[in-house]
C-alpha cells in the first residue's frame, strides 16, 4: 500500500498548515514581545476557555496531569485520602492522584460506555465502605478516609454526572471531573432540566491541550475549569511556585505555569472548536452508518439520549481485535488501543493488589477495543475504505469468500441486499 493511499490514525498537519498564518502571527508576537510567561495570551485564552465551557474560572496550567492533580488539591483532597475512580483511563488519572498523597481505588465501568458505572460506584460506597466514629466515610479495603471522586469523561463522551453528583452529595464527597478528551461535550442533567457542558459539573475540572486532543497544543498544555473563587486563587498560586505575589510564597507550589505561546496558539484554535466536534460527530455517524451492517461481530460507540459527545476517538469492539488490527495496517488503515491494559493490573499498580477479575466488564473491554482513524478532515471516501476493509475482516472471519473491492464499496454504502 502507498504512503499516499495511507490512511492516517490522526491528522494534525491539515489543521496547522490551514491555520498556519495565524499561529505564525502569534509567535511573532511573543518573540516581539519577550512575553514568554504569563501576560495578556495567557489571560485572554483563560476568559475564553471559562466561556466556552460555562464556568466562571479557567486556570491555565502546564499539562492535563498538572490540571487533574492542581484541581484535586486545591478542592481539598490531602495525603492519606482514597479518591475513587476507573481504571479504564490513561495512567495521568491516577497519576494526578497519588501525586496529592492520595490512594486511587477504582469501580468498574458501564459496558456500554466504558465510562464510570454509577450502581458500581453506589455498591462501592454502600458496602466497601463504613463511617468511623467522626463521621467520615472510609474504604474497608485501605482504611483510608474516602473524600472524591474522579469520573473520566471518555473518548469525548459525558460520564452520567447526576447520579455520581447526588451520590457524592449523600456521602459528603469532593467532584472533580477528568474532562481531559472532553472540550465541548455536553450532558443532560434531568434534575436541572439543561444540557451541561463537560467541565461545568463538578468542583473543578481537568482538560489536558495535548496536541491529539480535540483542542491540542502545539505541545504541553492543560487548564483547570471551576466555579469556584476560591479554587480558582489557589490554583493560580499552586502553578507559580505557590506565590501569592513575587518572591512572597503562601505555599510550596509547582511550576505548572503555561507558556504564552502555547496559550495564543489555543486562542487561535479555540473560535474553530466547535466546527472541529461536530465533523467528528458526523464522522462518527458516517462510521455508524457504515458499520452498522457488523453490529453482531462489531461493537459501535453507544451515545445515550442524555449525550452530546465530541468522539476524541471512536472505538469499537471486535473479539479479534489483533487480527483486525493487521489486517487495517496491512490495508494502510492506522488504528489505535485506548486503553490495552486497565490500570489496576498495571505493574505500577501492583502494590495496590488489585487481582485479574476484579473489574470484569473494565477487563472484557480492554481485550477488544480499537481505535479506528477520527479526526475532523477525514473524508467519507476515506471512511469507506476503512468501512470496507472492516467488511472484508468480517467475511474472512467468518469463513465466507472475500468481497470485491467494488462489491464491498456497495455493501457499506447500503445498495446491496
């Protein structure tokens, strides 16, 4: 297969050369200035990154995981607390987590979304946990006080956040979402009769700008999201060496500050965020509609009712995924795994002692995913190649003779019977 009749897992040359006058601009501007830290770029993409996803505060921050682990500590997680979460998530998670002092445990995830299953949370606090006699509620597994929780907004798509929400409200638990493949996916909140954006639900909020993201980077980039004033303050003081002004430390901080440069790079970005996520739902509904005739040998993205995701990356399900993985990269197809082994059977993990089977549904899905080519440019001709050589899997797998190109190209597009 030629390089130029590759099909790329992620695009993101297109997106640059098309913004390249104005991403040029703004690295003219910096280097015009010596504005490398801090300053007006950094402000201006903090008002309108709260803006975009509804909050009062946007805090800019050196990386996704600098985010998750500043919001945690600034919402009151400390050192010795459990904070529960998946462990069908990428390692910053927990990462963010332990670097608080704090202990990851997990529950496990609803099958069809693969994010954070409310009933396994509630069984989870009913009864793996008991309150001692303050009245704080701790985990029977470590003996820990248990003060958060973290759901992780997978894949572009909304944990369902009232039921965590009221759960969190019953057991007097911290909120703070992971929403780092999540910029500008929304959730419908029955309880308050609106739509919600990602972001906007919990105490505080975590996105990471990493360059793959839906709003990426040209580089290391994060942000913390919150309503709060006084989460807001003190992550403002936690990424700067802990300062409340020059040389006057409150605390001992970080330096997670954000450059200005990959600041006015997001700004440029940011006005073309929400065209970007709805051709990536139309990809994904393109990508439904051709695989829909696999839907008993291929498991689609599940989006329920109370859902608008932004598909950061559209993954299926196959019992084969090896095979089918080689036999697209033999085709010219990149794919992906997100995530090929949950992090409670990690070896960084191990300590914990997690054992093979604690979270099944989480297990099941890690030995089948696959992460098919999604990003905004890509084209139906290109989607219908990858459709048509998933077909072309299936029949082998299935022992029947392999289609034509020009007789699969007509299966996938529905003019076959």
């Amino acid at each position: 297969m030629s390089n130029s009749n590759s099909i790329p897992f992620l695009d993101l040359i297109t997106p640059h050369k098309e913004l390249e006058r104005e991403l040029t601009d703004v690295f003219r501007q910096v280097i015009s200035t010596a504005g490398f830290i801090g300053g007006p770029m950094v402000e201006n993409f903090e008002k309108a990154f709260a803006e975009f996803c509804d909050t009062k505060y946007s805090i800019a921050v050196s990386s996704g995981t600098d985010a998750l682990r500043f919001a945690l500590t600034a919402a009151g997680v400390r050192s010795g607390d459990v904070v529960v979460t998946v462990a069908h998530t990428f390692i910053a998670t927990t990462e963010a987590i332990s670097q608080t002092g704090a202990l990851p445990e997990f529950v496990d995830v609803d099958e069809r979304t693969y994010n954070m299953d409310s009933g396994k949370l509630k069984q989870y606090l009913e009864e793996q946990c008991s309150k001692d006699a303050k009245g704080r509620l701790i985990s029977r597994r470590s003996g820990r006080p248990v003060t958060a929780i973290v759901p992780v907004h997978l894949y572009g798509q909304c944990v369902d956040m009232d039921p965590i929400l009221e759960l969190a409200e019953r057991f007097n638990l911290i909120v703070v979402e992971d929403a780092c493949q999540a910029h500008g996916a929304e959730y419908f909140s029955k309880k308050l009769n609106k739509w919600r954006k990602a972001g906007s639900m919990g105490k505080a909020a975590a996105f990471s700008f990493y360059p793959g993201k839906n709003l990426g980077a040209c580089g290391e980039a994060g942000a913390v999201t919150t309503n709060d004033e006084a989460i807001s303050a003190n992550v403002k003081m936690v990424r700067d060496h802990g300062q409340a002004k020059k040389y006057y430390h409150n605390v001992e901080g970080y330096n997670g500050r954000l450059d200005a440069m990959q600041a006015g790079f997001l700004h440029v970005k940011l006005p073309h965020l929400a065209k970007w996520n709805q051709e990536r739902q139309q990809r994904a509904a393109e990508y439904h509609r051709l695989l829909a005739p696999l839907k008993n040998s291929v498991a689609l993205p599940f989006e329920p009712s109370w859902s608008r995701a932004v598909y950061h990356l559209y993954v299926v399900r196959h019992p084969n995924r090896e095979g089918l993985m080689e036999h697209l990269k033999s085709s010219g197809i990149g794919t992906g795994i997100h995530y090929p082994i949950p992090l409670h059977l990690q070896k960084a993990y191990a300590s914990l002692g997690y054992a093979k089977g604690t979270f099944p549904v989480c297990e099941a899905a890690a030995a089948e995913i696959v992460s098919l080519p999604m990003f905004p440019q890509l084209t139906n001709e290109q989607q219908a190649r990858v459709a048509q050589e998933i077909h072309a899997f299936a029949k082998i797998e299935s022992g029947s003779k392999p289609l034509s190109a020009e007789s699969a190209e007509l299966e996938v597009s529905g003019q076959r019977r």
